[in-house]
C-alpha cells in the first residue's frame, strides 16, 4: 500500500514553478517555429481568475489541434533541451498508455499513487493535449464518445487495476488489461486516422473526457487565440476564453469548496530548482494571495 505524500505549500509552490518552466520550453519551441497552441482547461482558468496557477493546482495544460501537435512532437526530437527535458507519448516511450503528450522534467519525480509500477520515467509534467475532429451532430459526437470511452478505459487497464479503490473495479480492470497494449493502441490510432478524415466544426481530445455531455469542442476556440499573462509570462489563450471557461466549468469565478478541488494523490516527489526568466512566477493572483 502507498501512502499518500501531502505537499506543503512551498513545495506545490517550487513543483508549479518547475510546470512553468515547462510551459515556457513548449513556448519557446513553438514560437520558433510557428506551431500553434493554446494554454486550457485549469491552466487558463487560473490565467483568468487568478493570474497563473490555481493556488492549489499541481499540474499544467496545453492544446494542440492534431496538425500542429504532430508537428511539435517531430520537433522535439531535434529540438527540445535534452539535458532538462524528455517528451513522451505512446510512439515515442516504451509502455506509455495514455492517448496525449506529456512533457516532463529530468532529474525530478512526481510518482502518482497507483503508477509506480508503469514502465516509463515520472518527472514533474505538464500534459499537452492533441484535438482531433469529432462529427458536428450530437448523436455522432455520442457513438465517438462511447467508443473513446471503451479505449480509454482499456488504456487505463494496466494502472486502474492497481490505483482503483473498489475491489470490483480492480478485478474489472485485471480482466481488461489482458487486451494487448498493442491492440488498443491501434484502435486508438483508428479513431485518430478516422478523426482526419472529417471536415468538422468541432474537436476533442479523444483519450480525455468532455464536459456537459457535448463530447466536444467548438473548433473556432483553439483555431484563434487571445494572448493572457500566466504567471508574468504571455501565453495564447482560446479566442474566446469566457465562452470556453463557462462551458466547460460553469460559474468558473467561483471557488470550488475544499473537498471538490482536484490534486494528484502522490507518494514520491523529488524536485530541482526551476529556471525562468526574469520576472516570471513572482506575480500576486487575483485572489490576493501568491498563487
């Protein structure tokens, strides 16, 4: 059994500070070489309500439409800082099962409970999630949902049958982790040949749920930006960021109570100093404390 590690305030402060070190890397690879993104999900958030991380947030997200997602991972290659940083996804790592990128940092560690036995390095990360067309009618966003789903769930196999809490759910996921990786991996990659194919006004992340039962995105979001500071540093923003926000987390002004705000349960954490440039990560946020 893994007991659960509860970070102080300082070190989730010096984990978010190493998380926008990674940020400004994927900035500075894309802006050399035009490839376009956007800060979402909880990262925006806290650009908008807070000026940088939610204060209680431990980690960082991206978004790529499926174009400029694989080009920056071909990039990477040559590319990114190699003595700092590694990237992974499930072409590029050995037993890597989930459906997007995550940049990480060498020589930390954020082991999540549940995922210490998965064969692949766990560095301080931030995730950074390819978008691939989903149909625009609802009832054909349905039949991707649920096909997503059951792949997902397949994926989550190897770490759900240790990480899930309930006995029934472990046994389910034992049973499902005897598909092969690869087999699901190539339904994945099926969906993302079929996703190509489709002239669509909206997008998901395919290996990700969606809120509010939509099973998508507006594409017009993440085809446009808005550049917002995060943390003293400019990022791109969604075009229209209150539309976004409001669709995917409702009232998003208001602060969730205690026992609702999401966090990565951890058992090992080991971090090094960030490097940033000068000014970023000193900025108070909106809601009067040091984020």
């Amino acid at each position: 059994m893994e007991w659960e590690l509860k970070l102080s305030p300082e070190m989730l402060r010096r984990l978010q500070l190493l998380e926008l070190e990674l940020l400004n890397e994927v900035k500075r690879i894309c802006e050399k070489h035009r490839i376009h993104y956007t800060i979402v999900a909880g990262t925006l958030l806290g650009a908008v309500r807070h000026g940088g991380f939610i204060p209680w947030d431990d980690d960082a997200d991206i978004g790529m439409l499926r174009e400029d997602y694989e080009r920056f991972r071909e990039v990477c290659i040559r590319e990114l800082d190699a003595d700092r940083y590694y990237f992974q996804d499930h072409r590029a790592t050995a037993g890597y099962r989930w459906g997007y990128g995550k940049l990480r940092m060498k020589g930390t560690l954020f082991r999540q409970i549940g995922r210490d036995h998965m064969p692949y390095g766990q560095g301080v990360f931030i995730d950074i999630f390819p978008l691939d067309a989903v149909p625009d009618g609802q009832l054909g966003r349905t039949v991707v949902n649920f096909e997503c789903f059951l792949v997902r769930k397949v994926l989550w196999s190897k770490a759900g049958a240790v990480a899930e809490k309930a006995a029934w759910k472990r046994i389910l996921y034992r049973f499902l982790n005897k598909i092969p990786e690869k087999t699901a991996l190539s339904w994945y990659e099926r969906l993302i040949r079929q996703a190509g194919k489709r002239k669509s006004e909206w997008t998901r992340i395919l290996m990700f749920p969606t809120p509010n039962k939509r099973y998508g995105y507006p594409v017009r979001w993440y085809k446009g930006e808005k550049e917002i500071s995060f943390e003293g540093i400019v990022f791109p923003g969604v075009a229209d960021a209150d539309e976004y926000l409001t669709f995917k987390f409702g009232d998003y002004m208001e602060f969730p109570p205690p026992d609702k705000r999401k966090y990565h349960p951890v058992s090992a954490v080991k971090l090094i100093e960030p490097k940033l440039p000068a000014g970023a990560g000193s900025e108070t946020n909106k809601s009067g404390k040091t984020a």
